[in-house]
C-alpha cells in the first residue's frame, strides 16, 4: 500500500483514478477541474491561467513540480495545485 504525501498547505488537491493511462497531464487534468465542484475558482479557470499554474511550478505530483506533457500512469495520481485552498 502507498502512501498520499501530505498536501501542502494553501493548496487543492485533486486526485485522478485512470483505468488506462493518458499521454498529456495537462488535458486530463483539465477536464478533472472542470468536472469537481468543491472548488469553483479552478473549475472557470481560464486555459491560460492554467498555463501559468504549470510555468509557475504552482501544479506539484509527489511534491514536484509537474509539466503538462507529463505522461500519467494508470491508477491513483494525487495533485496539488497551489494558491487554491
């Protein structure tokens, strides 16, 4: 059994459970913000303020900063986004 990193402080966390794995983190994690409802601010965020979350190492998996043509294995993937808390 794995275990979560801790989630940083001032920050959401969402985790994505794929069945198969996706080539791009930034398309589906797009989608994953646009379909949760515990925060409003990243479900209207705009493409290219998202953008910027990337560029400004603001999107972390496992505490790294992540890029978004990062691959994404199948499974449970936890990412923070911080600044949205």
């Amino acid at each position: 059994m794995t275990m979560k990193p801790q989630q940083p402080p001032h920050s959401f966390r969402i985790t994505l459970n794929l069945s198969m794995g996706a080539p791009r983190l930034d398309s589906v994690l797009m989608e994953a913000l646009r379909n949760q409802k515990e925060n409003l601010d990243l479900r209207n965020i705009t493409r290219a303020t998202f953008k910027e979350l990337f560029k400004n190492k603001r999107i972390l998996i496992k505490d790294q900063p992540a890029r978004p043509s990062s691959s994404i294995s199948a499974g449970t993937t936890c990412v923070d986004i911080l600044g949205y808390s």
